[in-house]
C-alpha cells in the first residue's frame, strides 16, 4: 500500500525538479494573429487576433496545437508527482532497508520512465503540427520522418541534442521495463549455438542509486530541451 508523505519529504523531492514546466510557447500564424499557449495547457490567451474568422486548416492546426500542449503539461504534471514519490521512498529505503520501500521506489521508477518518452513523444507530434509537416497524425509521429520534414536547422539541433543525449535511458532502461526484463531484476540468459553448446548471458542490470542518479540526468535534459523548444517558438 502506498503511504502519504510527510512535508519535508516531498519538499526535498521538489526542489531537484521545480524547473521542469510545460512549453509555454507563442504561435504566430501568417495573417498576423498570435496566441499564447500558457502552462496550463489546456487554454490559451489570444494576444492579437485581426481575422477572427479562420478557414478549416487554421483551425485544425490551432486545434492540435492546443490538444499536444494539454497532453504535455498534464504529463509533466504527473511526471513531477511520480518523481516525488520516487524519490521519497529511495530516502526511505536507505534508512530502512526493508524491501517494501524498495519495492515501491522501482514501481514508481517503472512509471516515470513510461511518462518521460510519452513526453517526448508528444513534444515530437506538437513540433509536428507547429511547422505544417505534411506527415498526417498517427498513433505516433515517427522522428525518422519529422526529421525528413523538418527545414529548420535550429529545429534540427535542438530534437537531435535531446535524443543522442537520452538515448541510454530511452532504449537501454525504458526499453528493459518495456519490452525486456526489468533492468532492477538479475537473470541469466541461456543460448545455444549451431553446435548444441550451452552458452550463458548475463543481462544488463542497473543498482537503484545508479538509476536515480541516470535519471536526474535525463530530467535535466527534458528540462533544458523544454526550454530551447521555448526560446524557439517564440
């Protein structure tokens, strides 16, 4: 049974990730009209609109544009919540060292990796519909393909520094959660080869402080990659 948590335990928590906020970004359309899509996400502030009247493209597009930033921002929301539980049963288990507090920080470790690439998964379909790609919405936006797309070499710069630099957690320990076995857990593998020889592999395995530490790294990069998405799409 999760348990709640004191004061001073989600304070700690919170201070390592009160940087980490929603886009915040400025849309301009080319008829002069400019909306602000603020962290709530899933309203926006019309700041100068001459042409109320929009044809259905327009109005698909600002429709996207407010459904992707709404996905985001709820999902940074829940990331934060996640990360506060995480943390605090980390603390927990090192004073205690019962395994029911360790239990529950790898549960909360197993649900922060999901939201963090359902994160960046949605801030691919925004940059998506922001720059008119022809690529229709699918049930996710290839990046093989937003790339192909993509003319802005600022874009470019900033999507490909995010993905080299998170590409271990995403495909090596979410990957483990996801598709493999559980990067906290010890197994051995056993093969056999053309010659009916019994081989063993060891899988790949990650300590609970050496995924903390993985971890606050990559929020660090989702933060900074927020925040150059920001400074762009101003």
């Amino acid at each position: 049974m999760i348990e709640n948590l004191k004061k001073s335990e989600t304070q700690l928590a919170i201070s390592k990730i009160q940087h980490l906020e929603g886009i915040n970004f400025k849309y301009k359309e080319d008829n002069g009209s400019v909306y602000m899509f603020n962290f709530i996400g899933n309203t926006f502030k019309i700041l100068f609109d001459p042409i109320p009247d929009k044809n259905i493209r327009e109005r698909e597009k600002l429709n996207n544009l407010i459904r992707w930033n709404t996905e985001i921002t709820i999902k940074i929301i829940h990331l934060r919540n996640t990360f506060i539980y995480l943390s605090a049963y980390l603390n927990r288990f090192k004073k205690s060292n019962l395994s029911k507090d360790q239990q529950h920080y790898r549960y909360f470790s197993e649900i922060i990796s999901y939201y963090f690439i359902s994160i960046r998964d949605n801030i691919l379909q925004l940059i998506n519909s922001y720059i008119d790609s022809p690529i229709k919405e699918e049930y996710k936006v290839s990046l093989e393909k937003l790339i192909k797309n993509l003319n802005d070499e600022e874009f470019l710069k900033i999507i490909n520094n995010f993905e080299y630099k998170t590409k271990r957690f995403r495909e090596e320990i979410r990957n483990g959660f996801t598709h493999k076995t559980n990067p906290f857990n010890h197994y051995y593998l056993t093969t056999i080869d053309n010659d009916d020889n019994l081989g063993i592999n060891y899988t790949n395995t990650i300590e609970d402080e050496e995924f903390y530490k993985e971890l606050l790294c990559n929020l660090e990069h989702l933060s900074n990659y927020i925040d150059s998405l920001r400074e762009k799409m101003q």
